[in-house]
C-alpha cells in the first residue's frame, strides 16, 4: 500500500483580529504563526504552514483527527476543517469536484451547500449563491432531500481567486486573542476551580500568564496544584513558556495565628497574597495580578472584602470571573479540561474561623496588621521555587509513599477533623486528634508504630504526615480525605 495522502488544516482567525488596524493584525497574525508553530512541534508535528488573507493552511499527517488536537488549542484561531484543497475557480470546475467529493457523503441522505468568497472582495471567479445552487443540483439525485435548517450533512466550501476548499465538518477553537499580543500578568494559582479558569480567560485574552502559588498545605499542596498548572499550561499556553512560582506561606499563616485577630484571618491572607504577586510581578516586569475571586461566593468575596483586599497592592487586580457563579465556572473547567484535577485539590481550612469577617474595613485590617511585629512575607518570596511548567518531569509528582489509598495492617488512624465533624461520621477505627493538637502532641507518639492521618479533604493531613516523616516517623495521609476513606470501608 502507498503513502496516505498528508491532510490539508483550515484554520479561520478570530473575527477580532481582522478588524485590527493593518499594522496591529500584522502583529497578531505574527504572533499567532509563532504560536501555532510551536503548538506543532509540541506534538512533534512538522510546521508546514502557509497563510492566505484571514486564513492558515496546515498540512497535517493523514491519520490525524482534530478532536482533540493541539490546533484547537490555540488562542486567536475561532475554528477549523479538514479540506481537500483544489486550484479550481470556475463554477464548471467546483461543481465536478463537489459531485466527486461529496456524492457518498449525502447518498440516501437529507443535506445543504454552504459557500462563501474569501479574500479580496471580488476575488473568487463565482458568487456564493451560484455554487450552492448548481452543486446541490448536481447532488440532488442521490440524495434523500434538501434540508436547510437541520440537514444531515453539510457541504461546504471556501473559494479565493485561486483555489477551492470542500469540507463537511468544522472543529471549534478557543477564539480569543493569540496569547502574548497583550503583555504579561501574575496569575494566584490555588489549584482549585475558580483560579484555573481566571487564568484561562486571560490567556484568551491574548496576556501570557506566569503562575503564584502561595503553599499553605505542604509538599502534598505543591504536587496538587502543579498536576493543574501542568494540565493548564501544557494545553493552553503554546508560544510562552509559564512559570510557577512556589512560594511558602507557612511563616506568614503562623504570623497571623499569632498576632491577629481570628475573624479577620481570610482577608489578612488574601492581601499578603496579593503583596506576593506583586512582588513575583514586579520582578519578572508583569503589569497586572489576576484573581478567581466571585462576588459573594466565599466570606472574604464580599464587595467589601474585596475592595480591602484589593487595597494591599497598588497594581491592578483582574478579576474575570467576578460576576459569574459556580455552576459557569465548574463548566468552563470541564471545558479547558482542569475540573478533574481541581476537584481533588483539597481546601486548607486551618485560617478557615467559624465567625469570618465579611464587611472588614480597611482601617480596622492595617491595625491588625501593624500587630505583627515583623513581616515574614519577603523572605518567603526571596526563598521561593520556581518551576519551568511545561517542561516538568513527572518525577515532581511522586510523594514517595506519603499518600496511601487503604490502610497498612496494624497502622494507627488518626482523624485529624474538628470534634463536632468526628461525631457527626468517622471511620470504626480512628481514634481523634484534631489538627493543632496533633502538631503539638506528635512528638511524644510512639516511633515504633505507623501511624495513618486523615481530615476532610486530604491537604492538613498529608502537611502533618511530611512532618512527622522529617522527624523519622513512619507516616502516611489518606489521599482523597475523608470521603475517600469512608469508601474504603463501605
């Protein structure tokens, strides 16, 4: 058998790129070249690619399939075929190669023709309306019927001054802006729904993103988020090359432990976080921080929450998600493909105070910020680590044992939850210690005996397990947390 015959991409640009000044869509069109090409070469594709008025042209290997391909995934390219390009231009021409293309296609089977003229206004030999006519014509007598508004198969085609493209189907891509045309922003990154997809939006946007990821859980925390970073930007971030910047946050969550008052905790956290983004932003030369902040959603969202926090950094905050809920937010994860990773990040609760603040002004939250004596945050940034997220190796994610999905035979659980959510349900065999209990009682535990943590959602009892481990006990978390662990046992 011979060589398949290579497949032909179209890829249409973003109708906001055509309706740039010259000069700026020469830039974006640029911009998106350099994008595609690399979205090829991460599939170790060759980059053929030819450009032609609003349209690339891709040649691709003949297996190819763009249900999920890396094309699909480039921001500033609004949609995409598979054709069969041909230099003909007269309606004679278009038509013979219609019939001999499509006749399978809508035998016995109800369809429509789609033309259009591309290019230079009068480009194209033939109007539109001719074509459509005389090819579906030419195709009626095998067919079951014309059906224009919900036909079985589409026949379409795209003509310039010299060529025809025919194809049947047409792939969406994200639309948008090519990522990078519009500068460079900090993104806070905790792994869970709401800052995937704010990072996401704008990247559509066309702002390359470098990630901030202020750890409040742990090594288990880190290679959480990073398995969502990595998803994230290894599909969504071709012609840039994203960082994550890891930074500690265990000093400055003691800090406020310590000193500040317990209702104002979330508020007092969330403006040290934005202190860390700028300082990450200033340094890499980023214009903008961006949030997954929602209106109301959470205690610290309020609009006068918000506004106070936004206060902490003189940079601008960008929140895209701030009007919309959580049933849009979970759908555009499912969308980008980050909702399952993000569902098993667990929710550090330690700073989570049972009475939160939700109309904290701003006078009241610099006292309590004068009430630390010395700020930890700047050295937690100079300290932080940096991972190039693209090029990743998967050895990152191994926790070397920590996690365990069943219990080891004669280990000691310990549910490390509040009293009141140990009564409510726990595992027949635990025994209960809540999370500041055990980090102070740990010492004393006996080392000859394994010892099996659990909580709610994972994330305090991996951090409470690493601890116990660089103090050479033997210890494990329960990945998946508490739900996790009673499915172990029916």
């Amino acid at each position: 058998m011979g060589e398949q015959t290579p497949k032909l991409a179209l890829l249409r640009l973003s109708g906001e790129i055509g309706i740039k000044a010259r000069p700026t869509r020469m830039q974006f069109r640029q911009r998106l070249l350099r994008n595609l090409r690399d979205a090829l070469d991460s599939e170790g594709l060759p980059q053929t690619i030819e450009a032609s008025h609003d349209r690339f042209y891709v040649s691709l290997p003949a297996h190819t399939s763009l249900e999920d391909h890396a094309l699909r995934r480039v921001f500033g390219i609004q949609s995409l075929s598979l054709v069969e390009r041909h230099p003909v231009t007269s309606l004679e021409d278009i038509v013979s190669h219609g019939v001999g293309l499509f006749t399978e296609a809508v035998r016995g089977r109800h369809f429509a023709v789609r033309a259009r003229r591309v290019g230079r206004r009068h480009g194209a030999a033939v109007r539109a309306g001719e074509v459509e006519r005389a090819l579906g014509t030419a195709l009626l007598p095998v067919a079951a019927g014309v059906e224009l508004g919900n036909p079985d198969v589409t026949v379409s085609l795209e003509m310039t001054e010299d060529a025809t493209s025919f194809f049947t189907e047409r792939a969406m891509g994200p639309g948008g802006l090519p990522l990078g045309v519009e500068g460079r922003a900090v993104s806070l990154l905790s792994g869970g729904f709401d800052s995937a997809v704010s990072t996401w939006l704008l990247q559509k946007r066309g702002v390359e993103c470098d990630l901030v990821f202020c750890n409040l859980g742990g090594a288990e925390h880190l290679r959480e988020v990073l398995r969502v970073a990595v998803h994230l930007m290894r599909r969504w971030s071709y012609g840039t090359r994203p960082r994550l910047h890891a930074i500690d946050f265990e000093p400055i969550v003691r800090a406020l432990q310590e000193h500040t008052t317990t209702r104002y905790w979330q508020v007092l956290l969330k403006r040290q976080m934005l202190r860390a983004a700028e300082a990450v932003a200033h340094e890499i030369e980023a214009e903008a921080i961006v949030m997954g902040d929602s209106v109301g959603q959470v205690s610290s969202q309020t609009l006068t929450n918000l506004a106070t926090i936004s206060r902490a950094t003189e940079m601008p905050v960008l929140r895209p998600l701030i009007g919309s809920d959580k049933t849009e937010i979970t759908n555009l994860a499912r969308k980008i493909g980050t909702y399952d990773l993000s569902k098993t990040v667990g929710e550090y609760c330690a700073l989570v105070p049972r009475k939160p603040a939700t109309q904290a002004k701003l006078e009241t939250v610099l006292h309590e910020e004068e009430r630390i004596p010395e700020d930890p945050l700047p050295a937690a940034v100079a300290a932080r680590t940096v991972f190039d997220v693209r090029s990743l190796d998967d050895a990152v994610f191994d926790d070397g044992g920590l996690a365990v999905e069943s219990l080891p035979k004669h280990a000691v659980l310990i549910d490390l939850r509040s009293i009141a959510q140990f009564r409510s349900g726990h595992h027949p065999g635990a025994l209960h210690l809540d999370f500041a209990s055990a980090l102070a009682a740990y010492p004393g535990f006996d080392r000859a005996k394994r010892y099996v943590l659990s909580c709610e959602y994972g994330l305090l009892s991996a951090q409470l397990a690493e601890i116990m481990r660089r103090e050479g006990f033997r210890a494990h978390h329960f990945r998946g947390g508490q739900r996790a662990l009673m499915r172990s046992v029916g």
